[in-house]
C-alpha cells in the first residue's frame, strides 16, 4: 500500500472490514475506522455500513452511538440504494431490539424501523421480525398472534417471490409460524398444523446447508425442541382423554 494512495488505502481497508475484522490489531483497527471514515464523509455509503459494523463490535458506548447516526443518516438519505438503505433498517431495528450492538432497547424506534423497512423496501427480514415483535408483545405493541401470522404469510410469500437467496429467513419464518401455531388453546391447536411448518423450516434449513448457509444450524436444534414440545403435548392430552 503506497502511502498517500487512496484506492489503495480504501482495499486494505475493505479487505479487513469485509474478511478478517476480528484479527486486525489495535493499531490496524484505528487505521481502518480513520480510512473509513473519510471514505464515509466523502459519500461511500458502503464504507458507512462497514464502519457502523466494525463501530458496533467494540461494546464502546461512544463508537455504538457514532455507528447509530451513521445508520440513521444511510436509512433517511434519498440517494442511497435501495438494498442498502434496506440492510441499515434492518440493522436498526435489531439495534434497537437490543439483538446486536449492546444498545439499549427502544422498542418504538425499532417499531418505525420495521414497519419503514417492509412498507418502503419490501424487507423480507423487517416484515417477520416485526411479526415477531406482535408474536411476543414486545414494548408498545400488545401481544397478537393472528396479526403475528398474517406477517409471516407476507414474509413468506415475499421470500417465495423473491430472486434472492432466502433460503435461511424463510427456515426462521416458518419455524415462527409453528411457534405461533403450537401456542393455540388445546380446542383451536392442531398437532398437525404445527408440524406441518416444522417440515417446512426443516426443509428451508436443509436447502440452506445445500447452499453452503451453516447458520442455520441454530434453526435445526429451535426446530428439534419444538418437535420435543409437540411429543410431549400429545402424550400429555393423550393422557388426560
């Protein structure tokens, strides 16, 4: 990397932002956050979003509420690329959540977040996570899970639509499906409906794996314990006929 030179500057810095963030040096981590910046102030809305990543990962008060603005700028700029303007909503709204980033919950921002994600982007993740937020009565929204459902049948369908590669968040929409259908009362609950999605995300996880997506491993084991539950409701009903 020749001094002074600025692409070459903004490839180094690239190169430990996107494939080895966690092994650059203290020393190196300063350089990065500096280049990125710059490229940030200079309008790479991109190095933005790698610099709110990398901000965010340090647990620091100070550099979480610096990535957050950062965020906030790339979602409300007009200029900004849909798909990007897309994955920094998202990026808030699980910031907001309290899922990532040590910021403290503020569940009505994450609220306008979702619902700004899926009505203004058509987000598959904003439209399910924020039937997440109806499925557990989270801050200002009362627990609804027919509303919770209707959500998940739009992200799923804009999952099924879409050309994009989503296999990973349809296993998790169709696993909260079952949870949502597992929670009915024993007069409206059907066994079968349950795992009927369970197939369903089962299959979604394995397409995944196909794809070379492991992080749906987690969803395989979430699915495994529903299937437990389900075993033993029946065993319990069963019992009590």
């Amino acid at each position: 990397m020749k001094k002074g030179d600025r692409a070459a500057e903004a490839e180094w810095a690239h190169m430990y932002a996107d494939l080895a963030p966690d092994l650059m040096s203290s020393e190196n981590r300063t350089k990065v956050i500096d280049i990125l910046r710059r490229e940030y102030k200079d309008g790479s809305v991109e190095d933005g979003m790698r610099l709110a990543s990398i901000l965010l990962d340090s647990g620091l008060p100070a550099e979480g509420d610096e990535a957050v603005k950062i965020l906030e700028d790339i979602a409300d700029r007009e200029d900004v690329d849909d798909d990007i303007s897309a994955a920094a909503m998202d990026y808030l709204s699980l910031l907001y959540m309290g899922a990532v980033g040590g910021i403290a919950p503020r569940y009505d921002k994450a609220l306008g977040f979702l619902i700004r994600g899926m009505v203004e982007n058509g987000s598959i993740e904003s439209t399910y996570i924020l039937g997440d937020l109806f499925k557990d009565g989270v801050g200002p929204v009362r627990k609804d899970n027919q509303t919770a459902m209707a959500l998940y049948r739009q992200a799923e369908k804009m999952a099924l639509t879409s050309s994009g590669g989503y296999d990973h968040p349809l296993a998790m929409i169709y696993y909260r499906m079952a949870c949502v259908a597992n929670e009915k009362p024993d007069d409206k609950y059907s066994e079968n409906e349950v795992l009927m999605y369970l197939a369903k995300a089962e299959a979604a996880v394995e397409e995944a794996l196909l794809d070379g997506d492991d992080s749906s491993v987690s969803v395989r084991r979430a699915i495994d314990e529903m299937r437990d539950h389900v075993r033993r409701r029946h065993a319990r009903n069963a019992a009590l006929a």
